[in-house]
C-alpha cells in the first residue's frame, strides 16, 4: 500500500468512526487528524500544530491540543511514548503495537499475532473504562545500536 492510499483509508476511518459516535467533523479536526495520519512518526503536539498552521494560519497551539485531546478521550487517536516526555500522538487505528526506543524516542509500530486481540484485564476496568490494549516494548532502536 503506498502512502497517499494509506492516508485515504485513515481519513475514511476516521469519517467513519465519528459519524457512528456522532462527533462534529469540523474542518479543524480534519485537517489536525490527516496532518497526524500522514506520518508514522508519532508527533508531539507542536510538530502537529506547525504543519497543520501552514493550511489554518489562524489555528492556536491550544486548539490543536484541545482537539488531540478530545479526538484521544474518544478513542479516535492514541496518545504514546515515554510518560516523562511529551505526549506524543498515533492515528495509526489498526491494532497494533509499538517499540519505544529509550534512547532517540523513536516509537515504531509492530504488529504481531502472538498479540492480537488483546482484551482489557478486568483490574484496568476496575480504574476506568479502557480505549484501547496497547504493548509498549521499549529497547534500543537498530539505528541507535549502529552508532554505538
Ligand atoms: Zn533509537
Ligand atoms: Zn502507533
């Protein structure tokens, strides 16, 4: 699949998933998800608004936060990465699974069969209403371990 077919099927996902929760698709929210669904590099919130300003001049760093945010409590994106960094963010729906590298950050995705379907255990509901079941590996990337 190449990337332009890729980004199509994200953004019909997308449109597809808010029309069913009944979420506004507003011009804003489209344009923050295709910017966050165009890459695999798991962008911060700033990376996300730079991009996303180019086409929404007007487009504060808060709103593009406030939508993130709101797209994430909906199930729509995920927030990623290490919790002592910055919230990073995934629009990547599939189930699938990521490697975070503890020294450059990167955060690749994986997809495996021995983990699928990964239901939430009932202790995480005890805490609150689960989203999503997601593995975090976390290691020394390839590209890390060359240069050492
Ligand atoms: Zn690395
Ligand atoms: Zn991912």
């Amino acid at each position: 699949m190449n990337e332009q077919d890729r980004l199509a099927g994200r953004m019909e996902d997308f449109r597809r998933a808010c029309i069913a929760r009944g979420i506004r698709l507003t011009h804003q929210r489209l344009e923050i998800f295709r910017e966050l669904a165009s890459t695999d590099e798991h962008p911060d919130v700033e990376t996300i608004y730079r991009k996303v300003k180019i086409r929404i001049p007007t487009i504060s760093l808060d709103t593009v936060y406030r939508n993130l945010r709101f797209m994430a409590e909906e199930g729509l994106i995920a927030v990623v990465g290490l919790s002592n960094e910055r919230q990073r963010f995934d629009a990547n729906r599939s189930d699938h699974h990521h490697f975070v590298c503890i020294r450059c950050g990167a955060i690749r995705d994986f997809l495996s069969e021995k983990t699928k379907k990964l239901t939430p255990p009932r202790e995480a509901e005890e805490i609150g209403r689960p989203v999503s079941v997601r593995l975090e590996v976390k290691g020394i990337c390839r590209e890390c371990e060359k240069n050492t």
